[in-house]
C-alpha cells in the first residue's frame, strides 16, 4: 500500500505517502491515471497475451551515462574529454597521437565512454559496439572515487525483493507503485509479475512446518488494493532468452539482504546497470541504504520533476567468470565460457562424496599445488567477507584488484590463504588419480555444474562488475559493513590507569 499503518507518532515519509495517496484517490486523479491516452508516452500499457508470446521489453531504450574517476566536480571536464575522444577516433580509428582518457588538468580519468565507443580502440564490429553501450564494462576498478551520471532521467527500474518477507513486500509495493507514478516503467521479476496480474490465488497463511514447499505466492503481493490504478496493465517482464536486460534496464534497485543482491547479480550475464540496495534482510552487509529512505534517496533520480539527474558515487565490485573443459580419452570438448557471472566466489567442493576431494590449481598455466581437503574457494574482494572469511580467508577492500584462493577444511597444516592480482587466470582440474569420480562447482551458494575426473574449469575476472550506488563512500560503507555487522575488532578500550 502507498500508505503505511503505523502507531504512534509518524515518520516524515510516512506522513508525505499518506498524502500522496489521499491526492492519487481523488475523483480527478483516478480518472486521470485510468484513461491511456493521458498517460505519458512511455508508460504504455501492454496485454497479458502480447506479454506471453515472446520479447517484451525490445520497445525500451536504455539512458545512456557516463561514468569517471576523480572528483564529482569533474563532471565538466568528462564532457570534454567525450569531445576529444570522439575527435581523436575521427582522425585515427587506432588513437595513436593522442590518449583520449587523458586529461590535461591530470586528475580526472575518463573510464567509460557512450554512444558506441570504448577504452578498446581495436574493436570494430557492430555487435561490439552495441555491446559498449549497455550496462558497465570496465578494465579496472582500482580508481578510488567513480562517479555516474545519466544523460537524462532513467526510463526503466528493474524491482528485485526478498521472498517471504510481509515487511519487504509492503516497502516493495509502495516503491512499485511510486516508481510507476513518476512515468518510468516498472520491470518485476516474471514469478512476481505473475502474481501481480492475479493468476495466483492470494495465499495469506504461512506453510505448515513440517512441508518443504514455498507457497505459490512467494512474495505474498494481494491485490490491487493501495497501488496506482491500472498498475498491473504497465507492469512489466521480461522472457528468459529473448530479451537482453542489460540493454532494457536503467536502474535496479534491490530490497532485501546480501542473497537478493546475489541473485539480481546472477540475472545479468553480461554489462549490469547501477544498483541499489535497500537493507531487508538479516545481516546486510552490501545493503548500505536503509528501507525507511527509500523515497528520499529515489526523489532525486526518478521523480517526475527531475530534469537534471545528479551524479552517484559507485563501487565497482568484480565479478568472476568462469570457463568449463570436459576431458575424454580421445578429445577435449571445449566449451565457451559458463554463463553466470559470480560476485562472491567460486566454490569446487567434494559434494555428497564421502573422500577428500583431489584439485590440481594452475595460476596462468603454471601448476602450483594440489588441494586435499574440502574444496577450495575462488573468492573476490566482495566475497571476501562471506564463505571465504568463514573458511579462514582474510578481508580485502572491494577495491582492491585481487582473486583470492583460500582452502576448505584443508587437511594439511601448512595450506594458508593466497591473494593473486586481478590478472591471473585460475585453473581447478579433477586429476585422473582423484578417488572421487565426481566434483560440484558452486557459483554465489548454488550448485551449477559437475565435474568428472580431467575436467577443469577456468575462472578468471570478469569485464563487467556491479556498479553498486554507495551511501558515504566505497571504504565508508565498507569499514561500516565490518564493524557493525561482523564486529571487527570489537574490544573493551584499555583504561589510562
């Protein structure tokens, strides 16, 4: 509902979305958002049998946005350096005489480029550059401030929210229909979008306790009660295979923990969209922005009378991407690289197999040593505060470059924890002597492949990481995700006497 209950006294958005629905029940604005032809150009609705047959988000252009290190100031000085890229590519396609990505007042560094180009000056196909224009590709995320900033006011919001949870999809009905006020189109995920147009029957009764089945209705929505009228019509979803989101979306905002960030990073296989992440779940590590803000933070971005949309401080977190070779007697099957991106880690485990697993780790085709124990984790700096902490691996900033190798229940006492650079290509092969004829390889907590004896697999940093909208700054949310939700070195301080 976009007016919350509460008792006692009243938060100030609480107060401001009461109004708000008061205004949007009135005769003339009901009227207003019944009738299609008074609605603005880009919220159209779209029939659930057009919705089913195939692409439904090819009608949605994504804004383009820049994005750069140094000062949010500098802002100005990316527009130049647009302009003399775009110069430079004129007089040579290769960028041989001038360096675009350097400023002449030495403290700004252009890291991304729109309208078709990029830091790769060799790249001339079409779908290359079609490819640039979508989502973030980056090279490095070592720059210490990166800055974003649409061009114009973001048309499309990707809702991503934690199963389950009343509270949650409460928040997440008031930011729905807000977001579908404002003109943008609102895009759910399919299951939720199903349960939005009422084919599944309202199931307001918790599962019994001793069934292993969610309900139908995952995110218990209800009906249309206290949503913007005709919401359900300019609901939108995409089909799985046939629409590219990371041409589609302009925005992902995230309601819930560090598992919902997780799973709306494992929908982009390829360049992501910036994200935010509202704190909804338990421990909320990556979720620096409180539920409560939710209006407050999104005002700015994509309320009706934003023209001028302000730039964002990001971190870049790095993703992993991973590539699987089958072994056989007489050939080797390769096949392109897996695709599912992993934020935290990359997990090889023994499964259900009762026997020490047996890897052979290569680093750049160079073998290095062979893992007896558990499994080993393949964590980056985001991950690095998830299993890989729990197994024993140290903390690294999230802007550090580095893949971290840290063994599971080892049984050996002398296999410690490695950081490699951000370059190395990591290489887990089951030997053909490992008495375990099968292996599981886990992305982000989920099982995906298996492994047999001479498989390996290749994991190696990914071109695209999660552009994650930072409240304070990247080493603020940080140090603050440390000591408030792990308690790091949390200690009684020492009397002068």
């Amino acid at each position: 509902m976009l007016a919350s209950a509460s008792f006692g006294t009243r938060s100030i958005d609480d107060i401001a979305l009461a109004v708000a629905e008061k205004v949007l029940s009135t005769g003339p604005a009901a009227q207003l958002l019944e009738d299609a032809s008074a609605l603005s150009p880009m919220v159209k609705r779209v029939s659930t049998e057009t919705a089913e047959r195939g692409p439904q988000l090819s009608d949605i252009q994504v804004a383009q946005w820049d994005i750069w290190s140094g000062k949010v100031d500098d802002a100005h000085k990316v527009d130049r350096l647009l302009e003399q890229k775009r110069n430079c590519s004129k007089s040579s396609p290769h960028g041989s005489s001038v360096d675009p990505f350097a400023s002449p007042e030495g403290n700004v560094s252009l890291v991304l480029v729109e309208e078709g180009e990029s830091d790769h000056h060799s790249c001339t196909s079409e779908e290359e550059r079609n490819r640039m224009q979508a989502g973030l590709e980056l090279r490095t995320t070592t720059q210490q401030y990166t800055w974003m900033r649409w061009k114009e006011k973001p048309k499309s919001v990707l809702l991503v929210a934690k199963q389950g949870d009343m509270e949650v999809t409460r928040r997440l009905r008031d930011i729905a229909s807000w977001i579908d006020s404002q003109g943008c189109f609102v895009i759910l995920e399919p299951e939720l979008w199903t349960e939005v147009q009422g084919k599944i029957e309202p199931e307001f009764s918790p599962p019994k306790r001793n069934s292993k089945e969610m309900p139908s209705n995952k995110w218990r929505w209800g009906d249309s009660q206290g949503l913007v009228p005709g919401f359900a019509e300019r609901a939108r979803t995409w089909t799985p295979g046939k629409d590219k989101l990371e041409e589609c979306i302009d925005l992902v905002v995230c309601i819930g923990g560090d598992g919902t960030l997780c799973w709306a990073s494992g929908l982009f296989s390829g360049a992501m969209p910036p994200v935010i992440a509202f704190a909804g779940g338990s421990l909320g590590f990556l979720t620096p922005f409180p539920i409560s803000d939710w209006l407050k933070l999104l005002m700015p971005v994509l309320g009706s009378k934003c023209e001028v949309v302000p730039p964002l401080q990001v971190a870049c977190r790095m993703r992993f991407q991973m590539r699987l070779t089958r072994y056989d007697e007489e050939s080797r099957e390769n096949l392109q690289p897996i695709p599912v991106q992993a934020m935290n880690e990359v997990l090889v485990h023994r499964g259900s197999s009762p026997h020490l697993v047996k890897l052979e780790v290569y680093v750049n085709d160079k073998h290095v040593t062979m893992v007896q124990g558990d499994g080993l984790i393949i964590a980056t700096p985001t991950g690095s505060t998830a299993y890989s902490l729990a197994a024993g691996g140290s903390m690294m900033h999230p802007a550090v470059p580095g893949i971290i190798l840290t063994p599971v229940c080892p049984h050996s006492l002398s296999f410690r924890p490695v950081v490699l650079p951000d370059s190395a290509v990591v290489k887990v092969q089951v030997p053909l002597s490992s008495r375990s004829q099968k292996v599981m390889v886990a992305v982000d907590g989920k099982d995906r492949i298996e492994l047999k004896r001479g498989d390996f697999i290749e994991v190696e940093v990914s071109q695209y990481p999660i552009p994650t909208v930072c409240k304070s700054s990247v080493t603020a949310d940080w140090f603050r995700s440390v000591n408030e939700a792990l308690q790091w070195n949390l200690r009684l301080e020492q009397k002068k006497h």
